[in-house]
C-alpha cells in the first residue's frame, strides 16, 4: 500500500517537489512556471507549496542550489578532471551553459531576494576559489590575489547571465584568463 503523504518525511516531500520545480524551470524558464503548476506536477496543492516554499524566489533558489550542489560534487568526485581546480572550473561552466537565462533570471532577482542572493554568492565564492587555486600555482609566493578576485568575478557575471553566444569554447576562455591574470599578477 503506497504511503500517505503524512506518513512521507518532509525533506522528501521538499525534495519532490525542488525536483518537480527544476523540471519546470529548466524547460518553461523562471516567469513561465507557477507554484500552481509545480504543486501539479508534485502531486500536491498549491498552497501545499507555499507550506514548504513560501514565494516563488524560495522554491528557485532550492532547485538552483541543488543543480550548483549536484554539479559540484560531480564535478569534484570525477576521476577524469583528478582534483584539478582549472579542469573543476571548465567543466562546471561549459556543463551549466545551458541554464545560462536561469542564471540570468538570478542574477537579476538577487536585489529583491535574499535567498536567491545567497545561493547564487555561494556558487560564485565556489567558482572564484577554483581560479585562484588554478592561478596560485602558478604565481610567485606572497603575491596579492585580489586582483585576480575581482577580474573572476567579472568574468563569471559574463560567462553565467550574458545573453551573448560564445564564439570559443568555455575552457578557452578560462585557459586565456588564467594567463593573463598571471602575467599581470606576476608584472605588478
């Protein structure tokens, strides 16, 4: 006999319905889909939803921290990349380009949302720690990093919203601004 939903723990039913939401997120985008229709998808009624999700920007910002959270650790465990924090980086952001607008929708709601803001400064701080590993292995002892901080941050915003194609591959990208923040760390 199948369970109730009472007899169901909540973090399953949370992670049912972060499941059913990032379905919806990914093919109808942030503005196309409703907690109503999540609600549908999950088997439950809206306000149901908003019991364990009170705003929409709540429900995104769990189905956006468990797609960053599942990328991660697949990313870290995977013995092909070998904990090499250049190869981390690339592969992260060339797998996460096509939810390029769902970054966009994030980055834009950020100011309104402060779970949102929160999730998203937690996938950047991750990103911006794999290219200061990759660059601190190349650069002379006690050489100021924060430089390399800020330009990985410009370059994330651009690699994860821009609503530009890329005409290069995104490990391309990284491989270039890995060296060139070297060489102009290491003139300074």
């Amino acid at each position: 006999m199948p369970r109730n939903r009472q007899q169901i723990p909540k973090a399953e039913r949370e992670a049912a319905l972060v499941d059913s939401a990032w379905e919806l997120f990914a093919v109808k985008g942030y503005k196309g889909t409703s907690l109503t229709e999540v609600g549908k998808v999950a088997g439950v009624a809206a306000n149901a939803v908003r019991w364990y999700f009170p705003t929409k920007d709540d429900l995104f910002a769990a189905a956006l921290d468990r797609l960053f959270l599942c990328e991660r650790e697949r990313v870290e465990a995977d013995p092909v990349i070998g904990g090499d924090p250049q190869r981390q980086l690339v592969t992260f952001l060339a797998d996460l380009e096509v939810y390029r607008g769902l970054h966009r929708e994030a980055y834009v709601r950020m100011d309104e949302s402060p779970v949102l803001a929160e999730v998203y400064s937690r996938m950047r701080e991750w990103l911006e720690g794999r290219l200061l590993a990759a660059v601190a292995n190349r650069l002379p002892e006690g050489v100021d990093v924060a430089p390399v901080a800020d330009m990985a941050h410009v370059l994330f915003e651009g690699l994860l919203v821009s609503v530009r194609g890329l005409d290069r591959p995104t490990g391309e990208f990284i491989d270039l601004l890995v060296e060139a923040l070297v060489a102009v760390v290491v003139a300074r």
